[in-house]
C-alpha cells in the first residue's frame, strides 16, 4: 500500500481503483478529486482522495418493519 501523502497521476488511480485515462476525463470535465499542479507534474493529495471517496459515500437504507 502506498504510504505517501502527495500521488502521482498513477499512484491515484491504484488508490481509487480506477484508470488513469478516468483521472485524466475527471480533471478535463474539472469533476472527481482535487488535484495540484506542481513544477509541471500533476499531484494528487491523499486527503482530497479521501474526501473525495467520503463525497461519493451511499449509506443503505433501513428496512421499515411493518
């Protein structure tokens, strides 16, 4: 498991469990996580990830007993 705080395009995709041309439409639609550009190089944030993934959370709905 990667153990930084700042990923690589790559690196964020392995975390998100999705590819990196799914990154790349995210960041053209300006949708999905945050990202950084730094010194040429695209960053991704551990905790905008998790942020993101918390924004995307469902919580199941109760059954209503009758």
């Amino acid at each position: 498991m990667l153990n930084r705080d700042n990923l690589t395009p790559p690196e964020a995709a392995e975390y998100l469990r999705c590819s990196q041309r799914t990154l790349i439409r995210w960041r053209n639609r300006r949708a999905g996580p945050a990202w950084t550009y730094v010194g040429g190089r695209i960053i991704y944030q551990r905790a905008d990830l998790d942020a993101y993934l918390n924004a995307k959370r469902v919580e199941p709905v109760a059954e209503v007993s009758s």
